[in-house]
C-alpha cells in the first residue's frame, strides 16, 4: 500500500535525523542549523540546544525569498536564496558559526543548494 511505503520512508528519515542530533548539537558560541525539506518548499532554522530556542528561521514561503523569485520557481534558486536569506538573517543577531544538521536528508539537490546559500550569505560549517 502507498501510505505504507510513505510511512516507512518518514521513520526511516526520523531514525537517520536522530543518530545525526546524538553527534551534532547546537551551543550559544555555535548554534545548530537544521534543515526541514517538503515537496514543495524547504526551510532552515538556526537552533541553540542548550537554551532549546529557534534563534532565526527562513524559508522558501518567506515573502523576502517570494520577492526574488517568481511564484513558480525553480527549486535550487529558490532554495539558494531562502539559505542567503538565513544567513542575513543570522549576521543581524550575530551568528556567524553554525553546525549544519541535514536533517536525515541526503546532502545533495536543495539541501545542498540551502547549504550553499547559507555559505555564501556569510555562514561558516
């Protein structure tokens, strides 16, 4: 059945986002940047553990991310600008060191291309 194959693929993402959350964790000095990824749009979130409070957040619905790309955008450069965005974002509050968690995602496609926006907004992981 479909449901089953979808449910089966959600824990088996929840199982890698755990193992990855035992080695990387987020700190005042250097928060964790976590990346959240749908079919449709994918968002990041830089997290500090200790205190276990988002510090900033953006995503490809932001209206800033909206601005730069027509509404039918293609998912890398919409997801290039949304982890630009992040960064900006993340400087004005004084965050210039993260941890990258992944999510259970695989590294590659919009989370890389987020990676790299985040990388090129100023970001150091």
């Amino acid at each position: 059945m479909a449901t089953d194959r979808v449910m089966e693929r959600r824990r088996r993402r929840a199982r890698r986002h755990a193992r990855i959350q035992r080695k990387v964790r987020g700190t005042a000095e250097r928060p964790r940047l976590v990346v959240a990824r749908s079919h449709r749009n994918i968002e990041g979130q830089v997290v500090d553990d200790d205190r276990g409070v988002t510090l900033v957040g953006a995503s490809t619905r932001s209206p800033e991310v909206a601005e730069v790309m027509p509404e039918d955008a293609v998912a890398f450069p919409a997801s290039f600008a949304a982890g630009r965005l992040l960064a900006r974002r993340a400087k004005e509050v004084g965050i210039e060191r993260v941890v990258f968690d992944r999510g259970g995602f695989p590294y590659h496609g919009r989370v890389k291309a987020f990676a790299e926006g985040a990388r090129e907004g100023g970001l150091e992981f």
